[in-house]
C-alpha cells in the first residue's frame, strides 16, 4: 500500500515558482519519525541544487517542492515508497 505525500506550507514565499525543469537550489534537514536528524544542508553550509521534476532526487522531494516559492519554507512528511524504499539510504534510513 502507497503511502501520502503530506506537505505543509510553514512559511509562504514570495519569490519565483519552482516548475518541473528548472533547476532548484534548497537547504533542507532530514528527519527520521523517532525525531533523529540523518542529514542537513545546513550542517555543511551549502543548499542542495536539482533539476525539479527529473527523478534525480526521490520523488517525494520531486512532487514536494514543485510549486514552492523563492523564501517559503515546506514541510515534507514522505513515506517510504516516495523515499528510500525497502532498500534504505546510507545505513541511517
């Protein structure tokens, strides 16, 4: 059984839209649900660059970003078949 995307708008941005193709930079912080970090952006000082819409992140963050706007900040709850799957990430997820 899938899982569902849940997105939730924590602050509304202004700036431009982020749409499929283009190319979208975001800090983010992963959070597994027992409330441990697995990885930042932050951490390392640097946003995370991507081609929206062109399967070269999981899907969750394909479908969760798009229609982001430039100084919003979203909260992604994704479940694992829009994630890592069965086979996990790096040993931590």
């Amino acid at each position: 059984m899938a899982g569902k995307l849940e997105i939730e708008d924590v602050v509304v941005g202004t700036g431009a839209e982020a749409v499929k193709g283009k190319l979208v930079s975001v800090h983010y912080t992963g959070w597994l649900t027992d409330g441990k970090k697995f990885d930042s952006s932050k951490d390392r000082g640097q946003p995370f660059q991507f081609p929206l819409g062109r399967g070269q992140v999981i899907q969750g963050w394909d479908d969760g970003v798009q229609g982001m706007k430039v100084g919003g900040k979203r909260k992604l709850t994704i479940p694992p078949d829009l994630g890592y799957g069965a086979q996990g990430a790096g040993g931590v997820i």
